[in-house]
C-alpha cells in the first residue's frame, strides 16, 4: 500500500512567514487503496533546541536545552476521544485524493528560523497517521518564520552614522614605534542581506614601518545556551570579506571599500533563551614586518525591512509596533496590526518598476547548514533535510561618508616632513 501526503502553502510558494501572520494551507493525502487509522493528526510546531558536548579533565559532558514556541493541534480525520491507547477504534481514509485545508496563528513574539552547528530554531507542518498497533506515519515539512525586524523603526541609532576610532604602538626590542591611527565610519548602523556596507577607513600611520593589508570581515557570532546543565558557547563565522590597500610608513590614507551582507538571519537576541544572534564588522590592519595588527570592532545590525530609501518604502507584514516589546508584552499582545504603505509619493510610470525591485527574493544562507526535519519521528516520510529561506534584496546600497580625511586618497603626515 503506498500513502503520500503534500504539505503547501497558500499563495507563499517559498514558504516563509513573519511572526504574527496566519498560516494558511493544504495537506493532500493520496491512497491507492483504503487505509485504516485510529486518526490522522496535523500538528503546527516551533521550538528551538541547543547540543553540543565538552571535554573536561578526561570526561566528556552533554549539554542541552529546548524551549517551544508553537504547537497547534488539528485532527484532519478522527478526534482526540479516537487518540488514546486503550481505544481500539478503527477508521477508514478511503483509496483516492483527500484534501485538507489548515491554518494556524503564529505568535507575534517567535525568533527567526535557523540552523546552526550547536542548535536549531525549527517550524515544522507534520501530518500523523496514528496506528497505536503498528507505528504511527509521519510526513513534514519545513517553513520559515522571520522575526520582524523593521530598520526603520527598530531603534534611531540605526538611521544614524556610526564611527569608531582606535590607536595602537608596536614594541620591537626596548623601543616602541609611533601610534597606528585607524578610523572606521559607517553612513548607518543597519543593513539588510542584498546591500552592501560602504566601510570609509582612515589609516593615520606614524609609525616607521608600512601597513601592508587592510582586511575587512563581516562576523555572525551565535550565542548557545543548554539548560542541563546550564551553559553557553558562542560560534564565531565569518559571512562577508573584503581587503583593502597598503598604507606606507609616516602616511595617512582613506579608502572606502564595499562589504556584501548575503542572505542571513536577521539579528536577535531578545525572543529566544537559547540562540542568540548578533553581528559585527571587524576590519584589521597588518604590519607584517613586525608580525603584528590591529583590530577594531563595530557591531551592525542585520534586519529584515530596509530603510527607506529614494522615496521607496518596502511593503512590510504586520508588525505590533515601533520597537520590541518585553516580557509583559509577550504574554499579552495587542490586537491591532499596523501596516504602512507600500510607496511614497512617485510618478505613476515608475511606481510599478520601483515596487517590483523594492520586494525580495528568498535565499538559503551559505553559512548555515541544513538541517534533519525528521530527527525526532521515527518513521518518517519525505525529505529530511530543511534550509530557512531569508530576504534579500536588490535596492541602492547607502552613501559612504566623507570625512576630512576622506577626501584625500592619501598623504605624507606632516610631523614627518622635512
């Protein structure tokens, strides 16, 4: 006897939602001949789960954590009075195509979707066939959930130019150099996968020896943290390099280099007890003669709805509000549901080109692995493995900035001139 079963979407061929929207779909059960069940159960899950283990002074300890976010019940044929063991009633799925349709809410407070070495924050649609005196079948399927992280309305500083400024002496034998001067400036503190970060470096180099490579790196840094026993790690990838061009000795110069941001999981590190994720530019400039460097770090944030820009506004899922909310809110969301439009003022000819450039394509992330949908069923039907799909999008990256500095490629300090 063979049984499939196909899980869609409503009108979302890529099968990714924000927090707070509904779900809505189709499970489709086809049987070349009749089968007998005590039910068949559609289950809505979310939960995130955390491993991993450390050796310590020849042993080894395990590390773990759970915590669920979503689970919603829906019997497609039967009841939950049919689900229980000592019942012993059968029901027939007749030979032929059955459809079912489903929806379920989702919470407006769950984290975005990903899968990570140590842990993992899944959203899955399973289909049970329950058959307490064989095995149950089960049949899922993946969906993405982002977490509505609106650029635009997260926080001001994200509008706002960032700089940073750091100075460094190298030491060989009982002298010590002049200082290494390196000024980072950034047009804004926010960016969404598609743009590209326009990086405006100032290497002001007193010292006697030249600076021979600028190195630029964008970071994802996930934090995990088990419940038993309690613990945290934090797993450091590089998502996005760039280099940038030498500095001679006793010379200032000021280069702008552009950093892809590819499709990733938004920033968050508020919704979920155990995965956190957060980002940061990190730019290195190497004396190689002395074997030495400098870093500097900037942390950025990686959202979901862009700033607007050139009078285009992105047109956004429902979002609760201008900022995120705590605890309290979490436990007790409101029932409005804002939305914003889709464009500002444009003349009619260009509205249809810029709205179509403003949405985004979905895109599994490089970085991230795939996961096993199925690792807790244990007779499981089709694929197992499951990528999230994040926004990327295709508009204008910002305006690097311009700094005094800036505007001359470059230039003999004039401590040292003679």
């Amino acid at each position: 006897m063979v049984v499939t079963c196909e899980i869609s979407f409503d009108n979302n061929k890529h099968g990714t939602f924000y927090a707070g929207q509904l779900v809505k779909g189709c499970a489709t059960l086809k049987c070349d001949r009749s089968k007998e069940v005590q039910a068949v159960l559609l289950k809505v899950v979310g939960y995130s789960i955390t491993k991993w283990s450390e050796k310590s002074l020849g042993s080894t300890k395990l590390y773990v954590g759970r915590e669920d976010y979503l689970s919603s019940n829906t019997y497609l044929v039967g009841s939950e009075q049919n689900n229980t063991h000592n019942n012993t009633h059968r029901l027939t799925i007749e030979a032929g195509v059955h459809s079912y349709n489903f929806t379920c809410q989702l919470p407006y407070q769950c984290p975005s979707s990903f899968e990570g070495r140590h842990g993992c924050i899944r959203y899955i649609v399973k289909v049970l066939l329950i058959r307490p005196w064989k095995f149950d079948q089960a049949y899922t399927k993946g969906f993405t959930v982002l977490k509505m992280l609106d650029l635009n309305f997260d926080t001001p500083q994200l509008k706002s130019a960032a700089h940073s400024e750091g100075y460094r002496t190298f030491c060989c034998g009982p002298c010590k150099t002049d200082p290494l001067k390196l000024e980072l400036h950034l047009p804004q503190a926010g960016y969404v996968p598609g743009q590209k970060i326009p990086v405006t470096i100032v290497v002001v180099n007193n010292t006697a020896v030249a600076v021979s490579e600028i190195r630029l790196s964008l970071v994802m840094l996930v934090r995990y943290y088990s419940v038993s026993p309690e613990h945290s790690r934090v797993e450091r990838l590089i998502i996005s390099r760039a280099k940038g061009e030498s500095v001679l000795k006793q010379c200032t110069r000021s280069q702008t280099i552009d950093l892809p941001v590819p499709s990733t999981p938004p920033t968050c590190v508020e919704l979920s007890n155990l995965i956190q994720i957060a980002y940061q530019l990190e730019v290195e400039a190497l004396v190689k003669s002395l074997r030495e460097q400098q870093l500097m770090v900037m942390p950025v944030t990686v959202g979901t709805i862009p700033l607007a820009v050139s009078g285009i506004v992105v047109q956004q899922p429902p979002r609760r509000s201008a900022h995120y909310e705590g605890p309290d809110s979490r436990r007790n969301p409101p029932d409005e549901l804002p939305m914003v439009t889709a464009l500002e003022s444009l003349p009619s000819d260009l509205a249809s080109s810029a709205a179509d450039s403003a949405l985004p394509n979905y895109e599994e992330s490089r970085h991230t692995q795939r996961g096993n949908i199925n690792e807790e069923e244990l007779h499981a039907f089709g694929s197992n493995e499951f990528a999230p799909l994040y926004p990327v999008y295709s508009i204008p990256s910002p305006t690097p900035v311009l700094t005094a500095n800036a505007r001359n490629a470059g230039f003999v300090n004039q401590s040292f001139v003679k």
